[in-house]
C-alpha cells in the first residue's frame, strides 16, 4: 500500500484519538501490574516503519488481528520493542531482579503477550468507539526475532512512537495499526472530515 496523505489538521485529529488510546492503555496496564504507569504522548506518522523501530539488535513483536474495522478486515494492530527493552519491562512488571530475565522463555512470553494484549485493545477500543463498531480483537502472536527479518513484515499503516515508564524507569516502543484505504478513510470521516472514500468518482 503507498503512503496514505495526511493533511494537519487530519493529524491532529487522528492525534487526539491516539492520546485517549495511551491514556486507556496506560490505566490497563497499571491495573495488571499494580504499578504507576505511565504512557508519553505519543509521536505519530502515516508511514512505513523504518527508522522508527525502538532500540537496536532483536525485537519482540506483539501481534493481534483486528475484526470489524472494514468488510474486507485484515488489519491488525502491533507493539513492537527491542528485545532487551521488553526483558526490562517484563523484570519491573514481575517485580523480578533483572539478571533472571536474560531471554524470553514462556515466562516472559507469558508477561509480553499480556502486556501487548492490553495496549492493542487499549488503542484498537477508541477507534472503535470513534467509528461506532463493534471492533474486536482477536488472539495475540508474538515473534522474536532479527529486526531485519521482522520490520518487513509489518504493514504500513498509523505508527506510534511511546515511552512507557515504570518505577521512573523509560522504555521506548512502537504502536502499528495497520489499516486499508477504506478503514482509514472511515476513520477521518468519523473524525468530521469530507474524505472521498476509495473507488468513488472524483
């Protein structure tokens, strides 16, 4: 899919149901952990990933399918982090010393599958209740492995840039919702923009 244009005004848009979305996934999160959390405001584009990947060397990528945003369906949402990053993340949640963290078993698999779980449905909630759907969420999958095997594989789509803090303790990690021209269309339109939908005359 080529980069869908977006205007300002449509990013700042799109940027509010973003920041509701952070807000809610930043509640969840510390309801499951029992710990302050903290979500940044998050920095957005419509792009490819690229050079927004988080950290360097493996990723762990989080994935859920997403039901009910288009006919068509197929899009998916993703949190993606740096496999140390996500290590750390999973030591403080767990309330664990971090040297027992040193690889991702079915333990931390456990942790990062539930956390990734919690973020998706955060985000993929708000845009459901934007659209006034029924959007559903379905079972994560997680991969960890080479960033140069995995970014790839990740479609474009509305790529949020966020920090979590835990214990004044910052990670860096990526949002990815993946959409179609059709779901994103009916997400300006929802949004109060007059956007022609896709395959209409022009």
């Amino acid at each position: 899919m080529n980069q869908t244009p977006v205007t300002p005004k449509q990013m700042d848009a799109i940027r509010e149901v973003v920041n509701i979305g952070a807000g809610h996934a930043a509640t969840n999160l510390s309801a499951l952990t029992g710990l302050t959390v903290m979500i940044s405001v998050p920095r957005i584009q419509w792009a490819g990933l690229g050079a927004a990947l988080p950290g360097t060397g493996d990723l762990v990528v989080i994935t859920v399918p997403i039901s009910g945003v288009s006919e068509a369906g197929g899009e998916h949402a993703s949190l993606i982090l740096a496999t140390e990053t996500a290590l750390r993340m999973v030591a403080l949640m767990l309330r664990r010393d971090p040297s027992r963290h040193v690889s991702v078993g079915e333990l931390e698999r456990s942790a990062l599958q539930e956390m990734g779980n919690i973020v998706c449905a955060a985000y993929v909630g708000v845009l459901g209740t934007f659209l006034n759907k029924g959007v559903m969420i379905g079972t994560p999958v997680m991969e960890v492995g080479p960033r140069e095997e995995l970014a790839p594989r990740q479609a474009q789509g509305l790529v949020i840039e966020t920090d979590f803090t835990f214990l004044d303790t910052t990670f860096e990690g990526v949002f990815v919702l993946s959409h179609s021209d059709v779901s994103f269309t009916s997400l300006l339109s929802a949004l109060g923009f007059d956007v022609a939908r896709p395959g209409d005359a022009g």
